[in-house]
C-alpha cells in the first residue's frame, strides 16, 4: 500500500460518502468530494501512462492474441475511461434530472474499458464461464426490474447493461485465461474492479427504480470508487 497515494484517495471517498448523507449546505462536500475522488484515482492512471512514456514502445505487456496492444495503449484507454466516468459522476449529482447524460458517461466510460480489456483473453473455457455469469446475471436483474423502468429508459438500460455485462466479462476472461505475457496481478485488479463495478451499478439501478434500498449511498460510492481503484491498479502492476 502506497499511503501516499492511497490515503488522500481514501478520505475524499470518504468524505464524499459522508456528503451524500447531508442535506442542506452540507451538500456541497459530496459535490466536490465525488468528482474528485475519482480524479484522485485516474491519477494512479496518469503516472503509470507517464512511467511508460520513459520505456521503449516495445516494452508493452499486455499484448492481444492478434493484435499487441502495449502498456501504454492500455492505460489511455482506462485513463479515457476515467474522464468519462468524472463526467458522469457530476451528471448524477446535479440538481436536476441528468440520469440519461450520465449514463452515456459511464456507458462510454465502460466502452473504453472494454477497449483495454479486449486484447488481454483468450477465447476458451474462461471467456465462455465469463460470459454465462455475466449474462445469468444481467438477465435476472433485467427481468426485476422490466416492470419498474420507465418506458423511455428500457432500451438505454438494456443497452447498457449488455456494455457493462460485455466489459465484466472480457475483464473476468483476461483474469481466467491469462496471456503469458500478462501479469497476474494486473489482470485480477481489472477483475475485481469490474466485478465491483457490475455490484455497484446493479444496486445504483434496484434503489433508483426499485424504491430505495437502505444504506444505498454507502454501497454504491463504496463499491464504485473500489471498482475504479482497482481498474487503475491494473494499469499500473
């Protein structure tokens, strides 16, 4: 654990959680901390980007099974996927309705991710139990929450959910059938952090639409930032 890097993340999460709690003037901590957070994060991104700038092009590890993708390629495109998840995150806390503009946010944030994750699997046994999950799992909540979706957000919804579902399970893939030149602990950050992300997004949905759940911005911002934390830590082990 870097406490350094690690501990400035930690209490803006924090304090951000906190801030969704207040109402009122207390408001604003939650409005500055969540954006913020996530920039926290991205920077993780940032220096790994900048530590591949002084290594030879050639020195890429994480390349795809046609395509070599190297590590610099690699964190641009979680780096991207950072900016757009900021953009959503202030979507979803203005003060009027911005839900469909943040969810094209994180549906490109997840695009960007899947553009990472796509060149590290291989096509076999991991990608197909990946793929079930993902889709067992996705289909179950679809069906939930069907009923409760406002008619003009079921085919966003859908759509997104078969993004996110596709980016977990390329993430879970590279995780179960990793590449020699992968590294292990890399490819299991991104899983855990996709993993973290469906559980997130999947609970945001059943409180919005579902009527609330208790606790609910604990578990959301909790499960997101450690989702985005671990998403960057793969680019950077």
């Amino acid at each position: 654990m870097n406490l350094r890097r690690d501990v400035p993340i930690l209490l803006a999460a924090t304090a951000a959680i906190i801030g969704a709690s207040l109402d009122g003037d207390g408001r604003w901590l939650h409005w500055v901390a969540k954006p913020l957070t996530t920039l926290l994060i991205a920077a993780i991104v940032w220096q790994a980007l900048k530590n591949n700038a002084q290594e030879p092009r050639s020195a890429g590890r994480r390349p795809a099974t046609s395509h070599p993708i190297t590590a610099r390629t690699y964190n641009r495109a979680i780096l991207l996927g950072m900016g757009f998840s900021c953009i959503g995150d202030i979507a979803l806390m203005l003060p009027f309705d911005a839900f469909v503009p943040g969810l094209i946010a994180f549906l490109l944030a997840h695009v960007c991710y899947i553009v990472a994750f796509r060149a590290g699997f291989k096509a076999g046994k991991g990608l197909v139990l990946a793929g079930a999950l993902l889709t067992l799992f996705a289909g179950i909540n679809l069906a939930g929450l069907w009923p409760l979706l406002p008619g003009d957000l079921r085919i966003p919804v859908v759509v997104y959910v078969v993004v996110l579902a596709l980016m977990a399970t390329l993430a879970l893939a590279r995780a179960w059938s990793p590449n020699s030149t992968d590294t292990a602990a890399g490819t299991n950050w991104a899983a855990f952090g996709a993993v973290l992300f469906v559980i997130s997004d999947c609970t945001l949905a059943w409180d919005r639409f579902g009527g609330g759940l208790p606790l609910a911005s604990l578990c959301i911002l909790a499960t997101y930032y450690a989702a985005q934390y671990c998403i960057a830590r793969s680019a950077s082990d």
